[in-house]
C-alpha cells in the first residue's frame, strides 16, 4: 500500500499543512518506507483549489501508479 501526503502552505488554515506535517512523522515513525511506502509533498506558497492541485498532479499520480519497483 501507498500513501501521498500532500498540502500547500497559502491561505486561511495553510491547508492543514501543520497537521499534514504531523501524520507523515508519526507514518515515519511507524516504520512506512519514505519515497516507497508514503510520499509527502508541501507545495510552498499554494492554496487549497484546483489551480494548484492541477500543477502537481502528476506527483501522486507517478507515486501511486507509476513504476512500482
């Protein structure tokens, strides 16, 4: 199984990236392999809507369904 973790840092709430922050150490911590087993991209200066979303796609979609040596 893999994770993507993802957030920006712009806007009211920052996206959560704190709380995002948060979960990928604890994931670590919990032994998940980082870049094999959980991915965790914080997009600096982005906010939480489609525009962003759209410029970083092709991370989550590489990790998740791409090569999985």
């Amino acid at each position: 199984m893999r994770l993507y973790l993802d957030s920006g840092t712009a806007g009211e709430g920052q996206d959560d990236a704190p709380e995002t922050r948060r979960m990928f150490a604890l994931l670590k911590s919990l032994r998940y392999k980082e870049g094999k087993e959980i991915l965790h991209f914080e997009d600096e200066g982005a906010e939480h809507n489609e525009e962003f979303w759209r410029k970083r796609l092709h991370i989550p979609l590489l990790f998740l369904f791409g090569n999985k040596n």
